[in-house]
C-alpha cells in the first residue's frame, strides 16, 4: 500500500478531513503534527485513520501551545439563538506576534524532528499542507521523498505577500517542491510566478472536500423544519447566515450594515452571523442599527452545527476582501444555499452571477444589501436546482481520488525525491 505523511496542525479539521479523504482513497497516512494537539495521540487515532501521529516535543512547541486561544463551551441551542457577550481581549494581537516570533525560533527544532520522522516511516510522499510554516519546514527536511505542498486561504494573498520572513522562505520552498495543491486556480498562478517548476498544481477544496454525509441537500426538508421549529422561526422567515467569523478580511459589520438597509422593507429577515468569538462590538452596532430582532450572533460551531443551521439557511453571505475557496461557501452550495459573495479571483470560479449566487463589493453594505436584495428574488422561487452538480464534484471521496491519483502522477516523474525537470 502506498503511504503518505501529512505535515500539518492537526488541530485542524482542515488536515482531519484530508487524511480522511486520502485514506479513504486507499492510501496509508501518517501524521506529523506541526503543533502539539489539544487531546491525546491515543484520542486522535481513535476518530481519524491514522497509522501513526508524531507530536512536536521541542521546548518551543511547549511555549507556543500556551497562546492558542481558548474556546467557549456552550451547548448547540444557546449557540444558535443567543446573542453572546464577552469582553474584548485586548491580548490577541500580543499574543499573535508572540506565537509567530515562537513559530519562527522553533523552525530548526521543527526541521529535525520532521527529518527523524521521514526516515521512521519513509513515506512515498511527503504533504506539508500549508506553505507557512509547515511547507517552508518540510521544504528542508524532505530530501529522502518527494515533496508537496498546499496553498490556501491566505497563504499568498496576504502572508507572504505582506511578510518579508515569509515571503522569501514560501519562494524557497516552492522552488524545492515536486507537488503543488491550491484550492483556486489564482493560487497555482501566483505558485508558478514565485518559482514553482513541479508539475501542474492540482486544484481542490482546501480541506480534502465535503463530508457530505454530514452536508446533505436532503437534510434541508423534514431535518430543517424540525430545527426551525425547535430554534422557535416562523415558517415564513428568511434565514440568512454569514458563517465566516471575526476575521480581518471578513466584513461582518458591513454584513449587518446590509441587513439594517433591507430590515425595513424585509421584516421577515432572520440573519446569523456565527462562527464569531463574542464581540460586544459587534452586539454594540446590532443595538445602533436597531436590528436586534433581526439578527443572531454566535460562538464557533461544530460541522455538525453548521450543518444543522445551513439546513434552515435560505440565503449564504461570504463577505470577505481576500481569500482562497472558503470550504464554508462550498458546504453551503452543496447544501442548496443561494450564495452572496464578497467578488474575488477565487470566489468568481465556483459563482455564476444571477444562476448560483451574487457577487458584492465586500466593503460596501448597499452593495452587500442589493447582493442580498436579489437573493431574496431568487430564494422566493423553486431553488431545488442550485448547484445540484456541486456534490460529485467537491464531495470528500471525489476529491480523495483527485489527490491519491495526483501522488500516482508525482511518483511517477520523482519515485526518489529531488526537484527534477519532469
């Protein structure tokens, strides 16, 4: 049997829903966590088909683990239909230059240790599934297989472009890599003017694919009824939700700017905006825009409560300024939600204007409104036809056969390692 290591946080459901989606393809996978994990290895192997799961044991991974943030624990319901309040922790952005300055000592550690674990296993393939900071470290350490790595989200848009470190270590890597995976065909592009020489970049969702037995258009019937009715909304409300979260390239509060211009005209509207660390700003400006009976802030859901709550969505809105393929927006097509979309390279290749979704300035909520304003057009009418295609092309066990295929090719041209013109 073919095997792989994946280099990656395996905090991450990203990197969980990949070696799922490899294993499942039928490829052995092992795991080398970049960050050390917030349970036992025993735990992990027990939930993901791991061979085996290395954990970072250097004093800095020690020292880094005590800025991972803290979550919240509450239960689905209170998620789901409470504003929640807490202070603002005026500690973040110390504690990100300090996690990063962290990240960028513990290299060499990180380094050796990838390298002890590639001669243990010796893998036939080695999968860093993020440029920085776990690329740049298997760059150095992958000599003995050939090497992938994955690009999404932010990784060239905005950290190496605007991080001199960085910047010059994702070159670096990229010119030693024999693989490439992007979740959007402008990431491949901006690989290869940054030195990538391997082959043809394979392109798919970030994380693996779509579980879509947990995102089922099916559970949009009888499954969303009972939720509306358990959550107390009217069969008659319009539930949009923004699942995208507090994040510097997400405009959340121009989202509620958007729903404020609709409210008046539209008092049906019920928006969500979860997948936000509790804000006090943000239930601040919900209070200013007097939309307090329109709108539902929430904590970080699980897939599972995602899944439930876009099983009752009408109307998805992504209102970021740069991104990769949010794997959110992609759950939401698959599930049969109308998308209104922040209008960006990567978003523009899975959105039709006017067929599957709109396309905004994410800066402006007259735009997001009027965006959400022909949503509401579109919704109002049978929708059992958006994006009905989705599903076999993004689903997990799709775009597992994808990957397993793409690691064929690779071996094909470099079976030893080393960067070779193929």
């Amino acid at each position: 049997m073919r095997s792989v290591l994946l280099y990656a946080d395996f905090r991450s459901p990203h990197a969980l829903n990949w070696a799922r989606s490899v294993h499942s393809a039928g490829w052995s996978v092992t795991g080398v966590s970049s960050k050390r994990l917030e349970i036992s290895s025993q735990e992990l192997l027990k939930t993901v088909p791991l061979d085996k799961i290395y954990i970072p044991s250097d004093p800095a991974s020690m020292i880094r683990h005590a800025f991972r943030p803290s979550n919240l624990s509450l239960d689905q319901t209170s998620r789901l239909t409470m504003p929640l309040i807490s202070p603002n922790n005026h500690g973040t952005s110390v504690r990100t230059r300090s996690a990063d300055w962290i990240d960028r000592a513990s290299v060499p550690f990180q380094v050796r240790q990838l390298r002890l674990a590639i001669r243990d296993t010796r893998p036939d393939v080695v999968h860093a599934l993020r440029i920085p900071y776990e690329g740049i470290i298997a760059s150095r350490a992958a000599r003995e297989s050939p090497l992938i790595l994955s690009s999404w989200g932010q990784d060239f848009v905005v950290q190496a472009k605007g991080d001199a470190w960085i910047g010059s270590r994702s070159r670096t890597a990229l010119t030693e890599a024999e693989g490439l995976t992007a979740d959007c065909r402008r990431d491949a592009a901006i690989a290869k003017r940054l030195g990538y020489t391997g082959l043809d970049p394979l392109i798919v969702p970030g994380n693996g694919g779509v579980d879509t037995q947990i995102f089922r258009r099916s559970a949009r019937s009888a499954h969303g009824e009972r939720l509306r009715n358990s959550l107390g909304i009217d069969s008659d409300r319009v539930v949009i939700t923004n699942p995208r979260g507090l994040r510097s390239f997400v405009r959340t509060n121009e989202f509620l700017r958007a729903v404020a211009i609709l409210v008046p005209s539209h008092r049906e509207l019920l928006a969500f905006a979860v997948n936000a660390s509790p804000d006090i700003r943000l239930l601040h400006l919900v209070g200013e825009l007097g939309i307090e009976d329109n709108v539902r802030i929430g904590d970080r859901l699980t897939q599972m409560e995602l899944a439930d709550l876009l099983s009752i969505s009408d109307i998805v809105c992504s209102p970021s300024t740069s991104d990769g393929t949010p794997n959110s927006l992609l759950e939401a097509m698959v599930m049969g939600c109308y998308v209104v979309a922040g209008d960006i390279d990567s978003v523009r290749e899975w959105i039709k204007p006017g067929v599957n979704g709109e396309l905004v300035d994410p800066t402006d909520p007259a735009s997001i409104a009027h965006g959400l304003e022909r949503a509401l057009r579109v919704v109002a009418n049978d929708t059992s036809h958006i994006n009905s295609q989705l599903h076999d092309r993004v689903s997990r066990t799709t775009v597992g056969k994808l990957i397993v295929a793409y690691y064929e090719h690779i071996l094909t041209y470099y079976p030893s390692g080393g960067n070779a013109s193929p």
